[in-house]
C-alpha cells in the first residue's frame, strides 16, 4: 500500500495509513510524518522508487526513523515547529506496513 507522487521539498512522508492497518494501529506513525530512515539507511538522497523498493523488500518488520512536527509551547511565540525525532517498528501483516509514502529525492534533470 504504497503510492507514488514527490514533495515539493522532496522528503519522503507519510501520506495516508490505511485504516485499520498496522500502521494505524500503532499509534507511532502519522499522516505527515516524515520518515528519514528504514533500518538504518538514510532515504535523503534516494528517489521514490528506490524508498518503494527498500521497504518491499525489509522483511517482515521494519524500523523506521520517523520525524514528526511539534507546535510551538506558546501559540504567539516565534519559535516556529520543533522537529522530534522518533523510532517506529512495525512488523508486515499480510504484504504491508499499512501506510502510504510519498516524495524522495528529485532525479537530477
């Protein structure tokens, strides 16, 4: 249950969790999350396809290194949104993790 498509800023980020699915169910992964690794390795530079073909081919669980946006304490402050970083394991039910990515890097033109 992964679908294409690349952000503007390229990040690869969760899009949809299928309802009911594992991801959704564990209570660790968001719409808009960003994930920046899948079993230690760094999606920053990789493209969308390559993300799509390292998460079918993890195995049966996956630990992905995921960062999320805090708001600020304080609604009025200028702090802007405070990025946290975050450990989620996930084990496969059935062929998927339960969520959608989409972006990755931009291919070079």
């Amino acid at each position: 249950d992964l679908s294409g498509g690349t952000d503007k800023d390229g990040k690869p980020r969760v899009s949809n969790l299928r309802p009911g699915g594992l991801a959704a169910r564990s209570d660790q992964l968001n719409v808009g999350d960003y994930i920046k690794s899948v079993n230690g390795i760094n999606l920053t530079k990789l493209r969308h396809d390559e993300i799509i073909s390292l998460l079918k081919n993890v195995g049966e669980r996956v630990v992905l290194e995921v960062e999320y946006e805090l708001p600020p304490a304080v609604p009025e402050s200028s702090a802007g949104i405070i990025p946290k970083t975050i450990e989620v394991s996930l084990y496969k039910e059935g062929n998927s993790f339960g969520f959608v990515l989409r972006g990755g890097a931009h291919e070079d033109w």
